[in-house]
C-alpha cells in the first residue's frame, strides 16, 4: 500500500515537473519548432534600390542574418532563400526576375514553411518619407494579422509612423503561405540611411519583427503552454 502511494507521489511530480519545464521553454523558446523562411530582397545582378555604392540588397542580406539569429534564438527552424549576393534565376529562364521570384516560392512550399518574412528597403524622391512598413496580399487571410503585428512593434520600438498595406506583387499574390513584405526603411531619407546600416538599428528591427511574429502566433493560439 505505501509502495503504491510512493508510485502515485513520484508520478504526480514527474508530471508537474514535465509541465514546469513545458511552461518554460515556451517561454524562452515560443517559436519551438515554427518553420520560418527568410527572404533577403534581391541579389546578384539584381541590386534593388541604391544611394551611391549603398545597395539594398547588401543591407537586406545583412538585416536577413540578424534577424536569423534572432528567430533561432527563440526556437524557431530557420531557412533563407540566399545567403549571399545571388539570384535564384537559371539560365535558361527567359525572364531573370521572375525566374528568381519563382524559386523563392519554390523554396517557402519545399521547406514546408509556417510563414516567411520577405525583407526589402524602400525609396521615395521625397527624402523626409521614412520609417518601416509592412506590406501583405490578402491570399492567405492571415496576412493582414501578421501585418498588422509586426508593424505594432514597428510603431512602440521604432516609432514609425507608417501603417499597413496591401501589395499585389508577383511573389506575394503566388504563395498562400502566411507572409508579409518588410519594408524595413528608406534608402532615400539622409538618417535612416544610416541607421539601416548599423548592426544596432539592424538589431532593432529584427527584434520588433521577432516580437511581432510571437504575438502574431499567440492571437492564433499557435503557442502552447504560454501563461
């Protein structure tokens, strides 16, 4: 009879303490096991929008990476469609961009991707127009609520003033995937020009889009354990 109760109390703390440690990892690992697909902008003969010899698709590799740590720093399986200065395109496409655009896609339905975040950085002839955005397509219905997510954080971390939008390019229109389309500045505002730069800044915004994909996935109950 003692044994019995032993047993019973040994198995009520085994189970208390495998739903502890449950409560905890989501905690410091809410993205356990979310399968994400990062998209740095542009690539190889395709420079994206420049100032000078500052080209938008170094800048997106660079906050790319960042913002790679920073999912599997959360416990998320990460995957990128580049990791350094190329396009995707074959030679044999006859249209290099859309060659390029179509393996990307390619690449979020083959890794079986929860989500991805396509990182760009904008430009306008006005040079005040700043500040990050986040653009979706309504193919997918959550795209308008991971939107609306990370660009909260945007808001609180980096005071931007921008809002979200809609976007009907090719790559966006073509994936029913959840994602969005980062736009994480202007290339053609003097001071975020320099700060899409720095590894700080470039840390900021990866947090913020970190933050908002977290809270993305509890609005759809997506993380189990969290208290």
């Amino acid at each position: 009879m003692l044994k019995t109760k032993y047993k019973t109390l040994l198995l009520i703390v085994f189970c208390l303490l495998v739903l502890s440690l449950q409560v905890i990892s989501a905690k410091s690992l809410p993205l356990q096991d979310t399968i994400i697909m990062i998209d740095p902008g542009h690539g190889g003969r395709d420079s994206g929008t420049y100032y000078g010899e500052i080209l938008e698709k170094d800048i997106n590799l660079e906050i790319a990476k960042v913002l790679e740590e920073e999912l599997i720093k959360k416990g998320a399986i990460v995957y990128m469609t580049r990791k350094r200065d190329i396009d995707l395109s074959s030679i044999y496409d006859p249209a290099k961009k859309r060659g390029d655009l179509y393996r990307r896609l390619l690449m979020i339905k083959e890794k079986k991707s929860d989500l991805y975040i396509s990182i760009h950085i904008n430009w306008y002839d006005n040079p005040s127009l700043k500040g990050a955005e986040v653009l979706y397509n309504s193919i997918n219905e959550n795209n308008k609520l991971l939107a609306q997510s990370i660009m909260q954080q945007f808001k609180r971390n980096l005071n931007s003033t921008r809002t979200v939008k809609t976007t009907d390019l090719y790559m966006y229109r073509n994936t029913t995937t959840p994602g969005v389309l980062v736009e994480c500045g202007y290339l053609s505002n003097p001071t975020e020009r320099n700060q899409l730069q720095t590894k700080k800044y470039q840390q900021q915004l990866s947090s913020s889009i970190t933050e908002g994909i977290i809270n993305y996935l509890k609005k759809r109950n997506k993380i189990k354990y969290v208290i």
